[in-house]
C-alpha cells in the first residue's frame, strides 16, 4: 500500500481575492473499484491528510461490466468520505457513462450506483453543472459526459467542442469555472470553451513511464500521450491529469505509481 501518494499543485486565479485563504481541492479518478486496506482505510487517511475543502471525482470509480460491475469499494469510500461531512462531487467517466447510456446491455446497475451516492450525499451533475461559492469566489462545476465514439481504441476522433457547449452552454462571466471532463486529450477545445481548471484522467499516466519521456501507451492503444499525468497550463488555464488509483484490463504500472492530486487555488484578485 506504500506506492499510494498525494502531489499537490498551485493555480492562481483572479476570480479569488489574493488575502483570501487558498482553496483546497482534493481529486480523486480512475478508482476502477480498487480497494485501498480495509474498507479503504488506507486511501481514506491519505485523504485526511490534505484537509480539502472538496473532493471531486474526475470518472471512472466503478468497473463497468456488462454483469456484476465492481462499485462495492466505491460505495466504501463514498461511504467514508460521508461520515467526514466533506462536500463530494462525482462526474461520470467512460465506464459509468456506457452503463448509463446502454441499459440494454448494462441493466440497472448505473442507476443503483448512483442511487447510493445521492443517499451518502453526492452530487453527480451529468451534463450539468453544481454552483458553489468559496470566500468571494462564484464556481460552477461541470460534469460533462463526453460521447462514448470518444473514448474508442486506436483511433483518436476528432473533436471540435460543438457537443460541451451544446450540452453544457456558455460558460458565465466572472466565475470560476471547472470542468470534469475524464479524457484529457481535447485540453485545448477545453480551455476554449471556458474552464478555467479541467480535471481528467482515463489515460492512467500512459502506463509504463520513462523518466524524461512520459507514458508510454494509453488504455486506448494510443503511443506516448501528451496529456497523460500531471499539471497542465495553457494561457492562462489548468489541467489537471490523475493517472489512476487502481486499474483494469492491463493491471501494469512501471514508473507510474497511483496518485491522489491536491490543488491549492490562490488568489490574485
């Protein structure tokens, strides 16, 4: 269980008056309904240790299988995460979100997921976005789910942003705005739409890592990701990229140890 971290990474906004405290912001993805030690005691620790303000989770919590998918140790954590009275928000990832859309081959089984999680106090916006404030600070976070034809093998679709704004609108003036969007390859198409931070994983860092190189290869089948772990900024904007606290399919890590991603949001305002 020692191979489990938290790294914790700094982004400044204007949105936050600079006298303000930082926001604390705790992500967790690509759980894949791993367990941590005994009814996730040991992933919960690493969690209290942050002292977050809110925890987001960026997809894929769960295993999705056509019969019998793995969500028990979610619940456990969700579970945990409930009696420490922490704010929670869920988005779907790839594996929840083809449970959701095809109840043909997946049953009922999306629907009890989310069923537990509203009960323990969860918010999961599917398309949607949850609206809170911190200090002087308005922010919306969206839960954007993302088309399946996105997440193929192989080949990279190309995307032109047309179905976020569809689905999620025009992002208000003045907010903070952050977007679970899980695929992190379409950063850019991110930024342009307006998410000032984007939390995704689904890569799960590339898998074998290469010091000085990166990931080597994606759950997809894609050669050395560009986005595959880590903190990403572009004018002004954030990614953040969690590679994954659990795996599935190709149970490897080389070089690529599973992660908690602390965000400390500072004020410039």
């Amino acid at each position: 269980m020692s191979d489990l971290n938290t790294c914790v990474y700094e982004i400044r906004t204007e949105k936050l008056k600079k006298e303000e405290r930082p926001w604390r912001i705790l992500m967790l993805a690509d759980l894949h309904d791993r367990l941590w030690g005994s009814r996730q005691q040991h992933l919960l620790r690493e969690i209290d240790a942050f002292s977050a303000d809110l925890i987001l989770c960026a997809g894929d919590m769960i295993l999705g299988r056509e019969r019998g998918a793995g969500m028990e140790h979610a619940w456990m954590l969700f579970e945990g995460l409930a009696e420490r009275k922490l704010m929670v928000v869920a988005a779907n990832g790839n594996h929840e979100s083809r449970m959701r859309q095809r109840p043909e081959k997946y049953g009922t089984q999306y629907g009890r997921y989310v069923k537990r999680l509203k009960e323990l106090g969860v918010q999961v916006p599917v398309n949607e976005a949850c609206r809170i404030r911190y200090g002087s600070m308005e922010i919306h976070i969206h839960g954007y789910e993302m088309p399946l034809a996105y997440y193929q093998k192989v080949f990279v679709r190309p995307y032109d942003g047309k179905d976020l704004c569809r689905k999620l609108g025009v992002p208000e003036e003045g907010v903070f705005h952050i977007l679970m969007a899980h695929n992190p390859v379409y950063f850019k198409h991110y930024i342009k739409w307006g998410a000032d931070l984007t939390l995704a994983g689904h890569l799960h860092g590339g898998i074998i890592r290469i010091p000085g190189i990166g990931g080597i290869i994606t759950p997809q089948a894609k050669l050395f990701p560009r986005y595959d772990r880590g903190l990403y900024e572009m004018d002004g904007k954030y990614m953040a990229v969690s590679p994954g606290l659990g795996e599935h399919t190709i149970p490897i890590r080389i070089c690529n140890p599973p992660q908690l991603i602390g965000i400390l949001v500072k004020g410039t305002g």
